[in-house]
C-alpha cells in the first residue's frame, strides 16, 4: 500500500505538509521526531491521509494536492478546515 498523508504544522507560513510513502506509520515518527528538515520544530500531527494500492495514483494525488489549488482547496473545505 501506498499513503498520501497531511500533516497540520504549527508556527509556519504554510500551516499543512502533504507526503506520500509506502510506510505511513514510519514516516509519521521521523516527522515527529525531526527527522525531515522541512516539518522539524513545526510539531508535525497527521490529520489525514488515502491508502492507494498503485504507487502512480498516490504520488499523483500528492502532486495534485501540491499543485492545483482546486485540489488543494477541495480537501481542505472536505476536511472542514478551511
């Protein structure tokens, strides 16, 4: 399986992360841990992600999500966050 996750950043222009990685759980802890320079000392916390069987649709989501602001936006209002 493959997951395109967000993350919810604190302190930060950019309030969300979107990743995409075939161990979720994993990936999560190095977030967390400070282990990827552009989410340490911003308090990483997972609030959602897609699990996808096919690793081309999932890094294709997280390139539409980081891309297309309509896709962007769409998840945001989906998860009430904007």
């Amino acid at each position: 399986m493959y997951y395109v996750y967000v993350l919810k950043l604190e302190n930060t222009k950019n309030n969300f992360y979107f990743g995409c990685t075939s161990d979720l759980k994993r990936r999560v802890v190095e977030h967390k841990n400070g282990n990827t320079q552009s989410t340490k000392g911003k308090n990483p916390e997972l609030i959602y992600y897609e699990a996808y069987s096919d690793k081309s649709l999932a890094y294709k989501r997280e390139k539409g999500l980081k891309t297309s602001g309509s896709v962007y936006n769409a998840l945001l209002k989906r998860l009430e966050l904007k």
